[in-house]
C-alpha cells in the first residue's frame, strides 16, 4: 500500500513532493492501492465525514437489497445500494444533470433512479453528501494532479479536456450483516481511479504479486481501474478487489468512480507527442474486463485461488 497523507504532501517542498510523485507512480505499476490520510480540507473535517456516511447508513438500512454485478469468480454481489453522479468540480447534488446522465453513464441507470427518489426525500441526506463530495473534489484534484504529472500530460491540456466534464458516480452500499452473504465478488473497477470510504475492514485488494491487503477505515483506499490500464497503456494495472462476506458486522461504503467524459477521444498517456488517441468507450470496456476472453484473463484463476470470503 502506498501511504499518502494529503496534509504532509500539500505542505512539503518541491523536491520532496517530486519523491512523494514518483513513490505514487512506482506503486500504481506494482498494482498497489493509494491509501490517503490527514485529507480534512475547506472546513470538513474527518469526522464529519464519519458523520456523513453514519447518515448514508441510516438511510441504506431502508432500502431493498440489489444483486445485479457478478464477479470474475462467478460471486453475485449483495447489498443495499443506489448511485448518485456528479460532474467533477460541482460538488453540489443537481437532480437534473443525474436525470440527463440515467441511461447515459457507465454505471446500472436504475440505481441512479433509485438514488434521484431517496435524496428528493432527504434534504439531510444531500447536505450530507454534498459535504462529502466538497471534501473528495479536492482530494480527487489533488490525486489527478499527481497522475497528470506522472504521465507527463501538458498542464493546459490536462485542465482544458482531461479534467473539463470528468464525473464521479457515487455508489452508496451497505453489507448488511444480517443478510446471508451480504459480499462483492472479485473484480476491477470498470472506471479511472476509484476512492473507497468505509466504517469497518472487510474490502481486500490483491496487488500485482497477489498479495492480499485490507486496509482498515481510516483512510481513503484510491484504486487504479481499468481505463486507467488502458488510457496508459498498461503501465497502471488495475487493481482486483472484493468485499468478503459480511456476517453479524454490517459495513457502509461509499465509492466515488471517478471517470473521464464518455466516449471522449484523449492523447494517449504517458505523453510523448504521438499522434495515437485513446477513446473513453466505457460500455464496449466494462464486460470485456470480466470475460475470459478480454485482456485480464489470465490472472483470473490465480484470483480465485487466493479469495477467501471469510
Ligand atoms: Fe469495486
């Protein structure tokens, strides 16, 4: 895991934070997650953040339990979830932009429905998830900054057409240690760089030696997916992870799937001048990236080998 404390790094020199850059850039290509701490910021503290996600528990308990994904290893997931997403840098809940995005972004357009009739019920559920998403735009700022420099992309390029209408879906969850097999099954995320809040352990990754991790909650664990594979060129692996099952202990997760604008076409990363492009295209990439015919086929057995949902 690559330990990260925002606080240190914005407040370091020049020189150290090119070291605390190329610590990050070495850790991705090993496959290892981000793991951010001390990112209180712009008056939300850590602890209004634990507050927040209490509220988004709260509010999960009511609703009814979803099945949709299946992992690499054939594991339904289970839990009690809905989305939310945001257009980077807008970190207020604009009910019209979700609706323009049902049907539009990578994630289920369900859960996005079903995410737009829970918040128009809860005022105090949005202020809370917009005092979240106040806190994760800077941090997310701050990550991309890092990536942008560590694949060499021209600093107005990157502000103009990388970051410019990149988006984050939320998805809210919560295992319900009262339901049988309330768990995740392995997989990577379909998207750039995903941020995982959460009360308590239970969600593992796998670095690139199939090492298995599980960070405690403190933190914010910040994953490579698998767009960032493929806009680098393979440099960043994407991290495989799952949630084991969660029995007699009930878990809330927020994950913020960071992704750049859909179907868009981008220079190819690392930068070096060359003319080739990369496209976005997230609906033909997301079930490739769970097919034993698609481009991370061959690690899945050593995957299943090693998952132990316990
Ligand atoms: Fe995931």
């Amino acid at each position: 895991m690559i330990h990260f404390s925002l606080a240190h790094y914005e407040r370091a020199p020049a020189g150290e934070r090119e070291k605390i850059e190329a610590a990050i850039h070495e850790g991705f290509k090993a496959g290892e997650a981000l793991y951010i701490t001390d990112y209180a910021c712009d008056g939300v503290s850590q602890e209004q953040v634990g507050q927040n996600v209490a509220r988004v528990r709260d509010a999960l308990r009511r609703v009814e339990i979803d099945e949709g994904f299946v992992g690499i290893d054939g594991k339904p997931v289970k839990r009690r979830s809905f989305c939310v997403i945001n257009e980077f840098d807008h970190p207020g809940i604009d009910f019209s932009y979700i609706s323009g995005q049902v049907g539009v972004c990578d994630g289920d357009p369900e859960s996005l429905l079903k995410g737009l009739s829970i918040l128009r019920a809860s005022p105090e559920l949005v202020r809370a998830l917009e005092q979240n998403n106040r806190l994760m735009n800077r941090v997310i700022g701050v990550v991309m900054g890092v990536l942008g420099r560590n694949l060499r992309i021209p600093e107005e390029y990157f502000r103009e057409h990388v970051l410019k209408r990149s988006t984050y879906r939320q998805r809210l969850a919560y295992y319900d240690g009262a339901v049988s097999d309330s768990l995740c099954g392995v997989h990577p995320d379909g998207n750039l760089l995903s941020f995982l809040i959460t009360d308590r352990k239970g969600f593992r990754y796998f670095d690139s030696q199939f090492r298995v991790h599980e960070p405690e909650p403190m933190g914010i664990v910040c994953l490579v997916g698998s767009l960032l594979w493929r806009w680098s060129r393979g440099l960043y692996p994407p991290v495989f992870h799952y949630v084991k099952q969660m029995s007699g202990e009930s878990k809330t997760s927020i994950v913020y799937l960071y992704n750049l604008e859909n179907n868009k076409t981008f220079r190819v990363a690392p930068y070096d001048g060359s003319r080739e492009v990369y496209v976005n295209d997230i609906k033909r990439y997301k079930p490739e990236d769970l097919s034993r015919d698609g481009p991370f086929a061959e690690v899945f057995d050593a995957l299943i080998e090693r998952v132990k949902y316990e």
